[in-house]
C-alpha cells in the first residue's frame, strides 16, 4: 500500500466496543457523539483550572486549557468543512464519498481532545516531569525500566498521554477507556511513533502500554507504516495542528493585549501585518467605527483566522496527495502564502521574546516545576514502598481509577504520572502545601 484513502480514513468503529458496531442511524453521527461525550467528561471540565501560558486569572481574563481546546474545536470545525468543500466535487463519483461530510466533526472533536493529557502549569509541567527522571530523582530509578519505558518517562509528552487519558482501561473503567471512534482517536495522534523515535523534539504519539492500541487503529484506518513502531499521520491530523497553531500564536497576541505586555498600537500594527496595503486600508476603515481597543484587537484577530483558515484548507487540497502517500512535510502553516507567513512569523518571534518570558510567567514555571517535583517524589516513593506508614497514607489521597498495586514498577510509576497529570494548577498547589507542611487542610 502506497497511499491511504478516506474510506478506510474515515470509521466510526469504536475502540472497545468493536462487537458492538453497526451503522444504525441516529439524530448525531457517531463522531458527534464523540465531541458530547468530551464536553461532558471530567478530564475536559478540569482544563478549565489548568494554565495555558499565562498565570490563571485575577481581574482580567485570560485563556485557560478549556477556552483554547474550545476556540481550537470552532477553528477546526471550520477548517474542516473548508476542505470538505473543496474536496466533494474531486470526489464526486466515489461511492464512499458521503464519508467526507463527517470530517468537521471528527476534527472539532479531536481538537477537543488535544489537550487532556497536559499536566497542571503549561508546557513546562511536561519538561518537568521528563526533567525529574532524566536529570532529578527519578534519575536513580532507571535500572527498574526497560529502554523502553524509561524511554517514555524521560520524554514525557502531553499528546502520548491525551491519548493514553482516552484509551486506557483505569481501573473500574470499561475496555477501550473512552471508547472513541476510531478516526477521532487516530486524528488526535500528532506524532504517530513511538518515544524511541522522539528525536531532539521529545516529541512521540503513544506511550509503550498504548502501542497496541495504536497499532490496531492504525491498521483499521490503513495508515501507512513508514517503519517500526512509525506511522503516516491520519490526514486530518493536520487539521487538528493547524487550528491549534492558529489559535495558540494568535490568542496569545490578544492576551499580550490584554495584560498591557503589549501595547495597542504594536498589537495593532502586528495583526495588521497579515494582510496587504489594500485589505489594511480596508481594515483601518472598519476599526474608525470602534473606539473600544480590545474589540479592535478582537476585530482583526477574527480576520486572520478567517484568512488562515482560507490558507490552511488550500494547503491541505493542494497537497493531498502528498499527506495521504505520508510524504507531506511540515505543518500546514508552514506552508502557507508569504504576506500571511509573515504575520505569523512576526507573532511567533513576539510571543517568545517577551510573552513566554514574561516575569509572572516565568514565575509560574518556577513554582510548577518545585510543587510537581515534590508530588513527583513523594507520589513514587509511596507506590515503590506500599508497607510504609507514611506511604499508606499517602496512597489514600489517589483515586481509584489509578493503579497503585499494579504488578510492575512502570505501571505503578504511570499511575503516579497519570495522577498528577490530570491535577489543575490549584489542586497540584493545594496537595503540595499538604505534604510539605505548609498548610493544613480544615474542617
């Protein structure tokens, strides 16, 4: 096989729930019902108290995990159904080609998804986690694993554990965890190898105790297998990227904003950077008409996401062939037309300079990285040594769902991983004043 095809592509089979398949119909497609069964998890309502880049907020509201997963979901869904319209006529005499129409819900949901395994305090809880055993105490650990699975500790990736959060039996759960479609959970998987193979990036789609997960999924869907343990990505994974790309650069911008980081004639003459001299003059006559500078900003933040998603649905036609033969590189937007390339280009350079180096923001890194440290610490020590009595008790603050008493060390340590992992921000600050002797709780 040398190129996939969205018949296969597209399945609403369930994992887990395999014997159960039909095609019955319904008021919502099978995919839909993905999207739903998200929105009313426990996993997607905690988002909400998780930090996306900034500090959570105070007075002035900024993104958190749960507003970006949903901004991402609304550019998805759109995303997607500019490509379906662009891609109906070429496929117009396929029998199958009916399938295409479920693609915005596919996307929207898997974009939903994108972050549930993302660890409270942004992108530096997973480099801390990584960090505790590849430089930490966890470093002392290392002969209890496998090259595999210290593999996966030491490269700890927030997407391989979205997925894992989705298709892991925890303990009391069903076979298939969520028991999402097929298309959904592969749509999700932006890195579709195994962290043997995460490269200088870190970056890898499944943790080994998934891997057979993700290879029968891989199978059904008929993704190309570019080498052991690789994979092609779904085609639609690029969907899910590009409206997480559009999203992440350009809100920031507008939260810069916000917390006056940036200044409104800079936001300005940054947003207005996308667009040529016609459509700038154009654009400057609609903002006359607004004196409010946020709804300037938000003005033309909602113009450039109309335009990239017009640029990204094009990249993604335009270059078909090549995503579904696996031979596609880059992102979707690093592809698109020069004058956009620079706007975005000029938001990204920002954003890094000044707003993820921000002071407040940095602080934030730098208390995350000592409560995950600590949790870390005292959260493995306590399933590595169950007959302590300080470990009993201690063992009492998990959940059920995690297996503490698993058979192996790795598993013992993932429940651990998967524990802290699903903390927000205040509930990681909470449990850490706890156990270090900070604060103690009342009644």
């Amino acid at each position: 096989m040398t190129t996939m095809n969205w018949d296969r592509l597209i399945c609403d089979k369930r994992l887990g729930l395999e014997h159960y398949h039909d095609t019955k119909g319904g008021v919502r497609s099978d995919f839909e019902r993905d999207y739903d069964r998200l929105v009313f998890s426990s996993p997607f309502r905690r988002l909400q108290n998780k930090t996306q880049v900034f500090p959570l907020p105070g007075s002035i509201f900024v993104h958190n995990r749960l507003t970006h997963s949903l901004e991402v979901a609304c550019v998805g869904r759109s995303l997607a159904g500019e490509v379906l319209l662009r891609l109906q006529p070429r496929y117009a005499g396929e029998r199958w080609v009916g399938k295409l129409a479920n693609m915005s819900a596919i996307v929207s949901a898997a974009c939903l998804a994108h972050d549930l395994g993302n660890p409270p305090f942004g992108h530096s809880g997973e480099k801390t986690i990584g960090a505790y055993f590849s430089e930490g105490r966890g470093l002392e650990l290392r002969g209890q694993f496998t090259p595999a699975q210290w593999s996966d500790l030491v490269h700890f990736e927030g997407n391989a554990n979205s997925f894992r959060t989705l298709v892991h039996q925890f303990n009391g759960r069903r076979a298939g965890g969520f028991a999402m479609t097929y298309s959904t959970l592969a749509a999700i998987v932006k890195y579709p190898f195994s962290s043997a193979q995460a490269g200088k990036k870190g970056k890898f789609g499944f943790f080994t105790t998934e891997r057979e997960a993700f290879e029968r999924i891989a199978g059904e869907l008929g993704l190309l297998r570019l080498g052991p343990e690789r994979y092609a990505r779904h085609p639609l994974v690029y969907l899910v990227e590009a409206a997480d790309d559009i999203c992440y650069q350009v809100m920031d911008i507008e939260d810069g904003h916000k917390l006056k980081i940036i200044d409104t004639d800079e936001t300005l003459r940054l947003l207005l950077s996308f667009f040529d001299s016609e459509r700038q003059a154009h654009l400057r006559q609609m903002m006359d008409a607004v004196a409010d500078p946020n709804e300037q900003v938000a003005y033309l933040r909602s113009c450039i996401v109309g335009l990239l998603v017009q640029e990204c649905a094009a990249t993604f036609v335009e270059h078909e062939a090549e995503i579904m033969q696996g031979s596609f590189e880059g992102s979707l937007i690093d592809h698109i037309s020069p004058q956009a390339s620079d706007g975005y280009r000029r938001c990204s350079e920002l954003a890094y300079q000044r707003l993820y180096r921000a002071g407040y923001v940095v602080d934030v890194d730098l208390a995350g990285n000592r409560i995950i440290n600590l949790l870390l610490e005292k959260l493995i020590d306590a399933v590595l040594h169950p007959e302590r009595n300080y470990s009993q008790l201690l063992l009492n603050k998990f959940p059920q769902q995690y297996d503490v008493h698993a058979p192996t060390t790795f598993e013992r340590v993932q429940a651990v991983l998967d524990h802290i992992s699903a903390m927000t921000d205040i509930y990681a600050l909470n449990l850490y004043r706890q156990l270090d002797g900070i604060s103690i709780p009342t009644v």
